[in-house]
C-alpha cells in the first residue's frame, strides 16, 4: 500500500521524503488444513467460539526498534526504524521487514551498524517474541545509496523480499547498482538455512522506480508489482510509460531472471499497490488510476478515474489478464484508491479508502455502491469472488474532514478477516472513527487501528494503539489461533521523543521525527472477561467463573452439551444437576427428555401425566406423546387409540360406542329420553341423527333435514322405504312420497320425479307431473306437447275446430296471434280464419296479406289489377304502375333481355356472346379500353400499355411471329414460317422459340439454313454462301477446288474423279509440249506469284469478312445498342448510328415511345422527351 497524498501523509511528507509501499501479509487458506491436524489442543467447540475472535486484547509482546538513547549523534531526527511488513512463517516463526538509518537498536536484539543512508533489513523473532536473526543491506564505500524492504512473502526458494534502491547496494556477496540516486524496484531470496543471500535483480530506469509488493509462488518464483517512470528496463525489455507514473506486474524466477512483464498506464501517476495468489497461483493485484489508462491489458475495459479510481485485476501464471473490476470514485471528482488484498475463504478481499461515494463495477454495470461520511475518507473491504462478482463492501466511518485508511489485510485461520491502518479527524483533543459497532476514541493526531470483519463483511472487533502524534499499522498477520501481528511506526512527527500505549502495554522511543518501527503481538480477549481467547473455555461469551458442570473444559454457557449427557441442550429438558451419564440408552431416559428416569424425571413416559397417577405407565405402553381431550379424552394417561377401552368413561365400551371421545360431553348416561336410537350419542348435542334413519336432523347451517327427525326406528332411509328422502317411512309416516308438495290421493305421478315442487312454474296444470320430464300435456287442453304451440298456455280448456282453428294447442280467442297458422298476425291477415296449412312466401302470398294466392287472393301483388288482367303480376309492392299493372322498371328499352333495372347500358344493348355478367354491357374482362369482342388479347395484364389489337407492349408482343411470346422468346427474330417450312431439316423450339436453322453452327456468319458449305473454316477465307475457297468449284465440274486437280475444266466437260477432263489429261502428256519439268517449273513460279499476292488478299478480305461476321452475328443476338458494320471500315459507330428499324427486339408504340428487349430479356423505354433509355419495371 503506497503512501498517498492525503491528511495523514501530508503531516509525514514534509520529514520523510520517500514514497515508500507499506507491506502486505502473507496469504492464509483456511482450507489448506483441518483445524483439528492444526490445533490438536481445542475440541471442535472450541473452534466454533474462536471462529470470529479478533483482537481487543491481552498484549503477549510488543518489541521495537529505535533511535540508541547513548548515540553518540544524540537521538536526532535520523536515528530512526521503519517497518513495514510482518509475516508468519513455519512453526509460527515472525519475519519482520522495512529499513533504519542512524544509530539505532532493537529491543533485546540486534544494534545494527550506524548508517547515514536508509539501510535495508530483515528479521527474525520466535512466537514469542525472541530476536533469531538480523539481516541488513551493505554499501561500498564509496556509495551514498540507501535501502528499504517493502515487503516480505515465504516461499519454497525461501524468503523472498521486494522493495528499492539508490546507487550501488549489496546484499551480502551481491551487488546490484541504479546508476544514479534514483530508485530502482528489487526483489531479493534470503535463504534462511545457510543465512544468505541467493538471488538479488533490479529493474527501472533514469527515475523514480519503486517495488510495491511481492508473492512468492510455489514453483520457487515470485511476483512483484510496482509503479515506473518514463523509460524503464525490465529484464532483456525496455518499457515506456504513457505519463507520469505506470503500473507494471512482473515474474522473477528463482535464479533472478525476470520470465515476463506487463506495463500499463496513462498520462497520470498510477499505481499497482499490492498483490496476493489463491491456491492455484492465479495473481490478483489491486492499485489505483487516474483518468483513463492506455492499452488496459487483455483489453480490459474500466471508467475514466477521475480524479483517481481503484481496481482489482485476476492475472494467470502465464502473465495474462483474466478479467478487471474498477473501483470509481464519486461523481462529484472524489477518489476511489485500492491499497491492500489478500485471499481467503475461497475469495479475493481488497481493502482501500474513499471520499464522496464509490462503485464497485463490473464493465458498465455497478455491482454495489456506498457513500462516505461528508467531508471524510472511509477505509472500506471488499470481497470480491475468483470469477469476479463482488461480494459485499462495508466501510469505516468518522466525523467530518476525518478519515481512515486500509495498509493490509489478512486472512485468520477460522476465516475472520483482520485490517490495519490509521484514522485521524480535526479535533485537537482526541481522534475518533468507528468500525461498525466499534468506536474507537485516542489522542489527537494519527493513531493506529487494528479491526477485523467476518466472512460477510460484518464489523466484529476493533482496537487502537498509539500516542502523543502520527502512529500509523501497516502490516498484519495472524499467529495461530487467536493472536494477531501488526507492524508499523508509531511517534512520528514529533521533534522529540514519546511513548505509545499497545493495549495494556506502554512502549517509549527516542526516535524524532521519523519515529520508530515496532511489530506488536497480541492474544485475542473477545468477550472482555479477562481471560484471553486460547485460555478462556468460552471465549465469545463473557464467563468470568469458568463454569464447567461436566469438565469438559468448555464453558457451561457455550457448551452444547452442559451435562455431557449426549443431548444437546437445545433438546435437553434437564440440563444438570445430574452429569456425565449416557441419554441415548432407552432404560436410562424412556421419553428421550434428557431427563434421567431414575434420578430426574417425574414423567417417565413424556405423556404430560406424572407418573404418580398414570394408570399406564411401564416398559410396555406407549412413550412420547402428550395426553389431550384428542388423545386421552379421560386424562388416565392412557392412549385412547390403542390402550384405553373406554376413552369417555361412559361405562359403554368403545366398540359399542358410536360418540366414544366427543369433547362436549363426558359426564351423561344414555336414555330414551336423551339418546332417541340409543347409539352412545346425546340427542342435545352429540348425534346428528336422533332416530338413526340415515338422515341427519340438520344441514351445516341449522335448517331442518329429517322431517321426523324422531320418528320410526329400525329403519334406514333408502329409495324403497323414502322415496323422496325426507326421513319419513313412506308406507306408514310420509304423506307426500316423492315431495312435490301434491298429496299422494291428487298425485297424477306420486312416484314420479323428486327434489322438485308442484307449482304454476313446474306443473301448469297442477296434477303432481312435473312438466320438463313426466307431463305430455302441461297445460291439460288436450293435445301433447309435441304438437302444441302453447305447451304453457292457458288451462281449462279443450282444442277443437271452434276454439283452435289451426289446431295448434293456442287459444284462438286468448293465445294465438295467427288463428290460420300462416305466419301472418291476425291484425295484418286479410284472411285471419282462411285456409289452415300452408305459410305466407313471397311465392305463395306475393302481396303478404295473409291469403293464399292460388285460391284466396284475387289481386296477388295488390297493384289494383285483378290477375285476370294484370300484365304484370309480380310487380313490387308500393310502386306506381301503368296501364296494364307494369312499373318502370319492368321495362327493356334497348330490347336486349335484361330489364331496366339491373341494366348497366339501358341505351345499348350489348353484343351477344359477349355479357358474361349480364350486366346489359359488352364486357371489357380485362379492363384494357378494347371491348372483348374487339380485343386480340383480352386477358392483358393491368396497367400494361397495349397496341392497336389491345394486346400489351411487354407481355403479349410476338415480333418474330413464331407462335412464342417475346417475354418467353428465348430467340427473337426467328425466321418466318415460309422459312422454316422451306427448310424442315431444322428443329424448332416451341417453348423457347428458337430454330435450329438461325443458328451458325461452323461461326462463319451464315445461318444454317442460308450455309450453303456447313463445315467451313471460320478461321480462312470465307466466300459467298459461306465457303472456303477448298470447298468452291471455280469450275463448276462438280469436283470442289481442294480436291479439283484440274482446276480449268471446260465447261460441260466430262471428268475423273480429280475434276480432270480426257482433253486435259492427254496434253499433260504430249511430246511436242514442254516437258514435264518445264511445266512444273512454270507451275511453282506462279504458284508462288499467285500465293504471295493472294496472301495480301486474303488477309485484307479475311479482315472485313470477320468484321462483316461480327455485324451479323451482333445484330443477330440483339446486342443493344448494336454496332453498325461498314465493310469498308475497322470501326465501330456510336449507338445513335444504329438503325433500330432492323432490330427484331426493337418497337415503337402509338404514343411513340420506343420499345427494346435486352439480352437479360429485361424491357427498356424511351419517349420523345428523354434523351436516355430507362429500364421498365412493371410500375406506374
């Protein structure tokens, strides 16, 4: 933990001019052993009571070191000790570190040789606070450098130790230099065994260089953590800072290599203040930054500290980070710092100090939060797990403008977390702060705090030390059970010597100015009774007396088991006077009370009975039960389930009994009188059926259910003897059997339904029928239900022609609305009485006056013309009608068939064929302004522009006539069907719309079917008709030139198969000629003539013949824009060159806006207005 610059640091700044790191504790695992294996001398009680001790207490020892009272120099303000670390070591053994310079001595120890120059050390002491050995650095003579150990951690190598150097410093034989009086960091192995010095390095640079922290690993090795400046050489590597100070994490093998390092910082002083491991050797380090930090290792990201925030980073062996948790600051610019951690009980704690307010992060998300005391630094811990999810925080408190720090932290062996650090405020009488519960009140100025927290971060214990001014712990660690180690300097900042109280001890230094160092034990007193923990058989309960009923050694009051009897109290009903004695034996203790039987327990049998008057109380009845009115309804003490035979002391056994054990009545006697069915039970209150019929006198809610509820007995009531289930026998009691409220005698269906009432509702008529179920003829007029309109309906009546004329069982002069039955209401019935089975319809009563077209109604529409007349008989009611009963529009004026009013076109009557929808208009199906019987193409798209013939632009056009439309055209400007019948060798595809014949099978620009030489070479000369000149006959014998030996052959000649004629063939063998030599001679000189210049022909003609080709070939796939070919030209015009008119994918519609199909068989545009095509996509 590095001094910061803060109230405490700025008293000590102005005298000491070092920004040293106070130490950090060695790393303890509660579960790297069993307490028992430890600690054989405490039972597991007795680890349980010391689980959360801390020390409030007994002073074992206090040693320090300090200025030499005889020096020569006079105490002075240099003759002074600093120690910064404590660690606790194999068979308790207690390292001590820091440095001293003047003349000093140590109590009972060593008095090290005067320096004037700080000067390095570390040592020994036993458990007990006896010196074992001192160690210090050395210096040539002619260096000026000093020395200071920060901190100290045990390993396999053995002891490591970190801290700085200026100018040249030894360490035994070794000898290691800065260069300069500049700081560099170190680290050193003190081998213990041969009490030397195996490995000394350095690292650091030009500046200020410091060594914060160190962890020895088990593989021999050991971290160390620290802050650099500018540029700084570790190891093989230089490391560049971004600004200021920079934080650095490096590995030092146990030969003194440095196996890796990481750097890291930004443009301010950061720090890395401490470093701990967990059981597998991953690295947490902790310090603090400002602002935001350059290339965070792994990438981490963290908030800006502003002006400072703490963190906590989990690094592997390897060197690399694992994951990064930042600790910000308030909002309102207050920092955040990280000083201490340690690990233990399976996480990581991390100590530190804040103002204002602080986060505990994780990325962008806020974990937990807390707020400072206003105007005060709080120390707070954390506890954060190995994966990195916090935990808990808890923090210190204290007045305004006061504050604590945390210098270190340590892990007991029972998992109780102790602390140390300083506090401080600004009275000028005492110094006060509080840790949880605990206040702690001391002399003015700085004093020292020791405090410790359980595993959940609860505040179990603090105590202060100190003096006349600035005393401040630094380190701590635990010595065993119970003890506690803390180190640190204490009367600093005085121009004179002082004395300092360490619990119930005093210490006096003549040390000035920069104090003295001192490391302070002490055993642990929790309860304050004055009797320390390891002594003390309850050491968390305050037990002056020591009562130990059973000599167990544990207190009675925190022993679970006072008597020692195998209960533990919590159950024990009998906690003493009788001990030592073994409960879990049946015979000793039958009801497993704790109570001994024999000695103890006036209830043997745990059945709430005493003994004395327990009628069942032996070996053989029942244990442990509690006797009750639910179990023992006689209280003898006999269980009434299984042991009493008469549980309500009735003198009627329980077998007999039908209400053995009712809890309202235990003193009657059964009697007619009192017990109608003479069941056992009481007519008052006990039977709920007094005559035993099966029906009980009430319901839940007191309303009466037996209708005899003492009637008849030796009867139960079932469907055969009740039939409505009323308790009363039908054959001798009930009067109304099935309960429908009609005597038997009036009762048309006296076994009929039950669970129902004869009312006007239910039984219309009365006559005990219910009518939704038993009654045909609810209302008794004579006809069935199935048939009658008004099953409920009127009574005391009879259907017939004169009452019902329709028949339909509703009362023609009360009931029925329509007399005739033909669903017109009698007040709109011209008819009300007319003709019966038949319903009004349109079809049957077209004017709905109720009567019957066919042989009632004289006028069936009611238009005021008989039918007789009538030339229109159905016209609609309410409309005016002309001569001869016709309304308008019963008319056709256009003669076409569909009247006027569903005439669509009144003034034109549409062509025939064509009104599929009758609507009396020539149809347009698809909507194109061509009429159907007009249109070629009468299912165009919509929205599709169309020709003079109605069929569209894009989807309907055959430009090439071959039957294929040209958005399916695969070959457009296929040849014409003349064509193609001419040549039938070619064929054609249907479906794609492609021939055979237009294709250029030997690619020499002629279609096949126009190829009078299929096979020609497109890479020679090719002529007209598309030969080479190989397969020409100049001569016309029949013979092609490439075969012709005779390539001058008369017309009409005949000739061999060489293309030779007889005539050609003698005068090739006439002696009179030249000789045969000769001509062959002339022969190759005009071969070679006629080849020379025909090469100079062929090239020039070869060259416009492909251009030529290409034209074709171009024009021919419908390339857009197509090239012009000229012959005489090896150039290619402009596209507005190009004559449209012969393309076959090329159109001009009426509105005159040209028409093109590319390759892509995409559509392309362009009106009269626009200067480019544009591509048309089917949209409006």
């Amino acid at each position: 933990m590095q001094t910061r610059g803060r109230l405490v640091i700025l008293v000590l700044l102005s005298l000491i001019l070092a920004p040293w790191i106070g130490a950090m504790n060695p790393i303890v695992d509660p579960e790297d052993s069993e307490l028992a294996d430890t600690f054989p001398e405490l039972n597991e009680e007795q680890v349980d009571a010391i689980l959360n001790a801390g020390a409030r207490g007994v002073t074992s020892w206090i040693k320090q070191g300090t200025a030499n009272p005889n020096a020569p120099n006079g105490p002075g303000d240099i003759n002074s000790v600093w120690i910064s670390d404590v660690i606790n070591i194999t068979n308790n053994g207690v390292i001590v570190t820091g440095s001293y310079r003047g003349d000093v001595m140590f109590d009972s120890g060593a008095n090290p040789i005067e320096r004037e120059q700080r000067t390095a050390f570390v040592a020994q002491l036993d458990q007990y606070g006896g010196w074992q050995w001192f160690v210090n650095t050395g210096q040539p003579s002619d260096s000026v450098g000093s020395a200071h150990i920060e901190q100290a951690t045990m390993g396999p190598a053995g002891l490591w130790v970190c801290g700085w150097i200026t100018d040249t410093i030894t360490f035994g034989n070794l000898s290691v230099t800065t260069g300069g009086l500049y700081t560099d960091g170190f680290a050193a192995l003190y081998n213990i065994s041969i009490s030397d010095w195996d490995v000394v390095t350095t690292w650091g640079g030009p500046n200020d260089d410091y060594a914060n922290g160190c962890a020895a690993t088990g593989e021999g090795s050991v971290y160390v953590v620290g802050s650099f400046r500018a540029l700084a050489q570790f190891g093989p590597n230089q490391h560049q800072s971004e600004g200021g100070s920079d934080m650095y994490v490096l590995k030092v093998d146990q030969m003194g290599g440095i196996s890796w390092a990481e750097t890291w910082g930004g443009d301010y002083n950061d720090n890395l203040t401490a470093i701990a491991l967990d059981d597998i050797e991953n690295a947490y380090i902790v310090g603090y930054y400002q602002d935001n930090v350059v290339d965070w290792p792994s990438n981490h990201i963290v908030t800006a500290g502003r002006p400072y925030n703490g963190f906590v980073s989990k690094v592997n062996p390897a060197g690399s980070f694992i994951w990064s948790r930042d600790i910000a600051g308030g909002v309102n610019g207050q920092p955040a710092y990280a000083t201490a951690v340690t690990f233990g009980n399976g996480d990581i704690y991390v100590g530190g100090d804040f103002e204002g307010s602080v986060d505990f992060r994780n990325g962008n998300s806020v974990s937990l939060s807390m707020l400072a005391n206003t105007s005060a630094v709080n120390a707070y811990v954390a506890s954060i797990s190995t994966s990195g999810n916090w935990v808990w925080a808890t923090r210190s408190s204290g007045e305004a403008n006061s504050g604590q720090i945390i210098n270190d932290l340590a892990v007991g062996p029972l998992g109780t977390i102790a602390v140390s650090g300083a506090f401080w405020d600004n009275n000028e009488f005492w110094t006060n702060s509080s840790f949880g519960t605990f206040l702690l009140v001391r002399a003015p100025g700085v004093e020292g705090f020791v405090a410790g927290l359980d595993s959940y971060g609860n505040w179990i214990w603090a105590d202060g030390f100190g003096g006349e001014k600035d005393d401040i712990s630094y380190g701590v660690a635990w010595l065993g059970l119970g003890r506690i180690l803390t180190a640190g300097r204490h009367c600093v900042a005085l121009e004179f010597g002082c004395g300092s109280s360490f619990g119930n001890v005093n210490k006096t230094t003549y040390s000035e100015a920069e104090g003295a160092g001192f490391v302070w034990a002490f055993e642990v007193d929790t309860d304050y009774d004055g009797v320390p923990d390891l002594d003390d058989n309850c050491p968390t309960v305050n037990n002056t007396d020591q009562a130990d009923m059973d000599g167990d050694n544990l207190g009675d009051l925190c022993d679970s088991d006072a008597d020692a009897d195998n209960l533990d109290d919590y159950w024990d009903d009998c906690i003493g006077p009788t001990v030592n004695w073994n409960q879990s034996e049946w015979m000793n203790d039958r009801d497993g009370d704790g109570c001994k039987d024999s000695e103890e327990d006036d209830d043997d049998d745990g059945d709430g009975i005493l003994d004395i008057v327990d009628d069942c109380d032996d070996f053989t009845t029942r244990h442990n039960w509690s006797s009750g009115l639910a179990n023992d309804y006689d209280s003898d003490g006999c269980h009434d389930a299984d042991e009493d035979l008469d549980d309500d002391s009735d003198s009627i056994l329980d077998e007999f009994d039908s209400c053995p054990r009712i809890p309202y009545n235990r003193t009657w006697t059964s009697s007619p009188e009192n017990d109608h069915d003479g069941d056992g039970c009481d007519n008052n209150d006990d039977d709920a059926d007094d005559d035993n019929d099966g029906i009980n006198d009430v319901d839940e809610d007191g309303d009466g259910l037996d209708q005899c509820p003492r009637g008849a007995t030796g009867w139960t009531s079932v469907s055969s003897t009740d039939r409505d289930g009323d308790g009363c026998l039908d054959s001798s009691e009930d009067l109304d059997d099935d309960g429908d409220g009609v005597m038997d005698n009036f009762d048309d269906c006296k076994e009929g339904a039950l669970n129902w009432n004869s009312q006007t509702e239910t039984d219309r008529d009365g006559d005990g029928c219910r009518d939704n179920d038993e009654d045909d003829d609810d209302d008794g007029d004579g006809l069935m239900d199935s048939d009658d309109s008004c099953q409920a309906g009127d009574i005391g009546w009879t259907s017939n022609p004169n009452t019902d004329v329709d028949g339909d069982g509703c009362q023609d002069n009360s009931e029925d609305i329509d007399n005739d039955g033909d669903k017109v209401a009698n007040d709109g019935d011209d008819c009300p009485s007319g003709v019966t089975g038949w319903e009004s319809s349109p079809l049957l009563d077209a004017d709905s006056d109720g009567c019957r077209d066919s042989d009632e109604d004289p006028d069936d529409d009611n238009d005021g013309w008989l039918d007789s007349q009538d030339l229109c008989p159905g016209t609609a009611q309410n409309v005016a009608v002309y001569d001869g009963g016709c309304s308008e529009e019963q008319g056709d004026d256009d003669g076409d068939g569909i009247r006027n009013n569903l005439d669509v076109c009144q003034d034109e009557a549409a062509v025939e064929g064509f009104d599929l929808n009758f609507d009396g208009c020539t149809d347009d199906i698809d909507e194109d302004g061509k009429t159907d019987d007009i249109d070629q193409c009468p299912d165009t798209p919509a929205n599709e522009t169309i020709d003079e013939n109605g069929c569209g632009w894009v989807t309907q056009q055959d430009a090439d006539g071959d039957g294929v439309l040209d958005i399916d055209d695969g070959c457009l400007g296929t040849s014409n069907q003349t064509i193609r019948d001419e040549n039938p060798g070619y064929a054609f595809d249907s479906i794609f719309g492609c021939w055979a014949g237009d294709e250029d099978d030997d690619d020499d620009g002629y279609d096949n079917w126009l190829d009078i030489c299929p096979n020609s070479n497109p890479e020679e000369l090719i002529f007209e008709g598309g030969c080479n000149f190989e397969q020409e006959d100049e001569d016309g014998d029949g013979v092609p030139n490439g075969d012709d030996g005779c390539p001058e052959t008369t017309t009409g000649a005949n000739v061999n198969e060489k293309g030779c004629s007889a005539s050609q063939l003698s005068a090739g063998s006439d002696e009179g000629g030249m000789s045969t030599g000769v001509l062959i001679t002339v022969f190759l000189v005009v071969i070679i003539l006629i080849v020379g210049g025909a090469v100079i022909t062929v090239t020039v003609i070869k060259k416009r013949q492909e251009t030529e080709r290409d034209a074709r070939q171009s024009i021919k796939r419908g390339d857009m824009p197509a090239p012009a070919t000229e012959v005489a030209e090896e150039t290619l015009v402009e596209e507005e060159d190009h004559n449209f008119e012969d393309d076959p994918n090329y159109k001009v519609d009426e509105n005159g806006c040209e028409w093109w199909l590319d390759d892509d068989r995409k559509w392309w545009f362009r009106t009269p207005e626009m200067d480019d095509w544009m591509e048309h996509t089917g949209e409006q």
